[in-house]
C-alpha cells in the first residue's frame, strides 16, 4: 500500500497539526524542543516533536513524545492518531488499533483516523474490517486518493478484482500520476485475466516512474502469461538491472526462459535465484522442472527435496516429486509423496487423479477408481480423469462402465484421441467390432500417424473377415512404426486367414528379428509352416516356442 499522508489534516477538536510536512531535518527537532522548553505541558509541541522524530526513523522516540502529548491531554486525537501510526511501523498492529479507535471515538467524524485503522487491519490481514473502515473514511472524505487506493488494494486481497479495479479507477481520476495505482490496478487486471490490460496499466506506471522494478518485473509477468516471452524476458531483465537481489525477477525470467525451452539457461538463472535466496521455495521446485526436461530425471528430485527441506508443507513440490517418481516407474514412492500432497490439500483435483494414475499402473486397479472417483467429484470437466478411470474398470473386466467413462471424455474433449482409442478397445473386447471399427477410424481421422490406431482398427477389420482392409491397416502402421511388433504379428494372422502363407511367414519372421523373445509368434510361424507343406520347418518353430515358455501348450 501507499504510504498515507495522513497526519497532515486537521482533527475535529481544532487543534492543529504540523504544515512543514517534510519535517525531516535535525533542525526541526531542535525548533520543536524550544517550543517544549517555553510550555513543557504544551501538548501540541509534544505531538509535533514526536512527528518530527519519526521522520528520521526515531520510532520509539517519536511514540514517547506522543505518549506525553495524550498525558498532557488525553482529549488529543491527533496524538491518539499518530501514536497509533507509529504503533503500525513498529508492527504492533493491535495496539495501533487500540490507539486509533481511541481517536475515532473522540472524534467519529475524523476521516484520517478511520482510513489509518484500516491500514492497520489490513496489515494484519484482516481485509474485510479494513474495508469496513476505509469505505466510512471514503464517506468523510471522496476527495482522498489514498483512501481509495487502500480499499482497492483490500478488496484485491480478498479477490474481489472487479471492485479492486473500480477503486484503483477512482484514485486515479482524482490523482492522475498516482504510481502505485497505475501499477495495482495492472495487477488487479492481470489476476482477473486481462493480461491485455495490466500491460497498458503497467507500462504507464514505468512511464511515471522508469526505474521502478517491481512494475517491469509485473508487466513482464503479464507478458509471458500472453504468450511474448521474448518481451517478458526484457522485461524481467530490466527489473534485475534496476535491483540485482531482486530473486522473484530472477525466478520469473527463468520461467520464461524455461518456457522458450532453453532448459540449460534456465537453470543456470534459477540458480541465480537460489544464491539470492537458499530457502525459495519455488526456485528449486522449478529448476527441478527445468532438470526434468532434460531429462535429468535424478537431479530434479533432489530439487524437489530441497525445496520440501526449506517448506514441508509445499504441496505443489510433493505432487510434483510424486509425479518424477511416477515417471521413473517408483510407483510406491510416488503413492506416498502424492498421498502426503493430498493430507495437505485434499481439494486439488489433479492429485488426486495423478495418485490414481500411479495406483493403475502400479496394478492397483480398485484403489485407482477410488482415487480418479474423488478427482470426477472435485472436477467433472477433465477428460483425463475420465479416460483413466475407464481403462482402471476395462482392466477389471468391467468394460460398460469404462465405454461409459471413455464417452465422458470424448463428451468433454472431442479429440481426445486416446479415448476414442480406448473406446474402441472395449467395445472390440465385448464382441462389438463395427462399433470399434466407428471409434477406431475417429482416432485416426484426429492423428493419421496414430500407428496403435490403425493397428487396432485392422485386428477389428480381421474380426469380421476383412481380411484385405485389416492388411491395409496393419501396413500402414508398419509404414508408421518400422519396429511394431504386434502390427507385424497381426498383418501376418491376416494373411494367414486370407491365404497368403508366405507372405504370413515373412512377416513373423521379421518380427521375431525385432523380438526372438516372442513364444506365440513361434507358434504361429510354425503353424503357417506346416500349413505349407514345412514340417522339418514347422517342428522347429515349435520346438523354440516351448524353450522360450515350457508352459506354452499350444505348441
């Protein structure tokens, strides 16, 4: 907040206040000692002395001056005003409090003692007795800049952007150069999402003031949220310039810089940050970003710990070392480092489904419902969580709740290719192959280099004796994807089925080259090769079937 310029009004009981209200020269304590020496129980000098110390930062000095003036005369509400403010800069906000309300109640018309004890309250967080209190100084007194400022910058704190903006408007009309609310009114736009708007606001607060840090760091903000980096890493560039310790600019340039996928620089500016600052939080939390990227999965988990050294309760680095563990296939760490996000915020909707996520791939296929349940209940419009949850009921047999749950992700993301994909997957399990056919040719018309699609769409074509689409199909997923071993398998069984042995042959012999491992494909190569009059031939592929799985009977 601005400071306020509050003390330089008159009070209603008519005594006066200071008029030199830049008192801030050793000299003017002495001019003010002399009035005390000539009228020791001059209240009204007491009051001004004490103004005059606070000015050169003598606090407590100044609150012992004022401290004489109320005993000179306890009626003395600029005393009980000031005394009060200097409570305030001392951060002691609940005997600021006590003292202005002292003054209020002297004098309940007094506009200046309304607006400071809201000041007061706002500091210590509490913003809606801040309104409460500013919006009757804003009834003494519209013509007061500050005033609406401070309301503005409440009403901001609590969310009420919209209002926040309104008053920020306010203060500028009556005070057109107002640097600070130029500057808080493009913050105000910028966390309503006028990104547009909080740049215009901000760049006339650095037209007023060029060498103000905090406005190129914001408008730079408000830059990479549009998108230009290029001109938020300017902007971010300026502000450490201006103030080189600045660590939030640090950190936001290595966003944007992380964000331009320059990964190496990034890091090297969050560790900038971190020099600045060992215990910022978020600055290990996003080199560790950074590091993941590069796949420096290793390195960014101990990033991750950093930061859970510095805030143990930072649930945004628990779900993100939960999900780095995840990808490494720790499934069971990442249970737990998610589990411990969820105990300190049980309301955040993707955790809940990256939990599950990592229950289904750890085979926990019940308890990944459960998870991606709870994450449906707190957001039923992420068509992931659907998606997932599907596949978890697919993979448990119960494959009408998952073409359910697959629908509601097609329903809410229409080109989601995964799902269609996943839909027709079920609905090929349950014997409904035109219907696959349907969702399997939808996922190829959204990704025509969608080789798992077109896979799946010529197993579905073979299982109604479409013999030549499926080979189609089977060879344009090879043409996709060279090293499929299952397109080859399957193109293979089409020829099999539609007569053409050799050419099934070669293709399960090239995908025994890519995979000699392959128990079924030994079979299935022996059986087309006893089928053509090969038997020496068929009793050897037999033969490496059962070496590669003793339990394998159909050999």
């Amino acid at each position: 907040m601005k400071i306020f310029s509050n003390i330089f009004k008159k009070s209603g009981n008519g005594k006066p206040l200071i008029d030199d209200i830049r008192a801030t020269k050793s000299g003017d304590i002495k001019y003010r000692y002399e009035g005390i020496v000539l009228d020791p129980n001059d209240a009204v000098a007491w009051n001004n002395r004490g103004f005059a110390k606070k000015q050169l930062g003598d606090i407590k000095g100044a609150i012992r001056d004022y401290t004489r003036a109320i005993e000179i005369d306890p009626h003395y509400v600029t005393a009980w005003n000031n005394r009060g403010n200097a409570k305030r800069e001392m951060g002691d906000y609940e005997g600021a409090i006590q003292d202005i309300t002292r003054a209020i109640e002297s004098d309940p018309g007094y506009a200046v003692a309304w607006h400071n004890r809201g000041y007061a309250k706002g500091e210590m967080g509490d913003y809606e007795g801040a309104i409460k209190d500013i919006t009757r100084a804003i009834e003494l007194d519209p013509s007061d800049a500050d005033v609406w400022h401070n309301r503005g910058f409440a009403k901001k704190q609590l969310g009420n952007h919209k209002g926040a903006i309104q008053d920020f408007s306010r203060a500028i009309q009556l005070e057109p150069h107002y640097l600070t609310a130029w500057h808080n009114r493009g913050y105000a736009k910028g966390e309503s999402g006028d990104y547009h708007g909080a740049v215009l606001d901000i760049s006339k607060a650095i037209e007023i003031d060029p060498e103000y840090a905090n406005a190129w760091n914001d408008r730079g903000y408000a830059k990479k949220q549009l998108g230009d980096l290029k001109g938020a890493i300017r902007d971010f560039k300026r502000a450490i310039n201006l103030d080189p310790g600045y660590v939030t600019a640090w950190h936001n340039l290595g966003n944007a810089t992380r964000e331009s996928e320059d990964y190496e620089k990034a890091i090297k500016v969050y560790t900038k940050a971190i020099q600045i600052d060992p215990n910022y939080v978020y600055a290990w939390n996003d080199r560790g970003l950074a590091k993941k990227q590069l796949g420096d999965h290793r390195g960014a988990i101990r990033d991750y710990s950093r930061a859970l050294k510095v805030d143990p309760e930072c649930v945004t680095v628990w779900h993100n070392r939960g999900n780095m563990k995840r990808q490494l296939g720790d499934y069971k760490g990442a249970i737990e480092d998610l589990t411990r996000a969820i105990e300190i915020n049980p309301k955040m909707a993707i955790i809940w489904r990256n939990r599950g996520y990592a229950k289904r791939r750890s085979g926990d296929y019940e308890g990944a419902i459960r998870d991606l349940t709870r994450a449906i209940e707190l957001d039923p419009n992420d068509a992931e969580t659907w998606n997932n949850r599907g596949y978890a009921k697919k993979q448990l047999g119960n494959r009408d709740g998952a073409i359910q749950d697959f629908t509601m992700a097609i329903q809410i993301e229409p080109r989601y290719i995964t799902a269609w994909h996943n839909r027709g997957n079920a609905k090929r399990e349950l014997g409904d192959y035109e219907s696959a056919l349907t969702d399997f040719s939808q996922a190829i018309e959204i990704d025509p280099n969608f080789a798992y699609g077109w896979n799946f769409r010529g197993y579905a074509k073979s299982m109604v004796e479409d013999y030549h689409g499926a080979i189609e199909d089977f060879t344009r997923a090879i043409e996709l994807d060279p090293k499929y071993v299952n397109a080859w398998n399957n193109r293979g069984d089409a020829k099999r089925q539609a007569g053409d042995l050799s050419g099934a042959i070669e293709d399960y012999s090239r995908s025994l080259e890519i995979d000699p491992n392959q128990s079924a494909t030994w079979h299935s190569r022996g059986y087309a090769k006893e089928k053509s009059g090969d038997h020496d031939g068929a009793v050897h592929d037999y033969t490496q079937a059962v070496k590669i799985d003793p339990n394998y009977t159909a050999a």
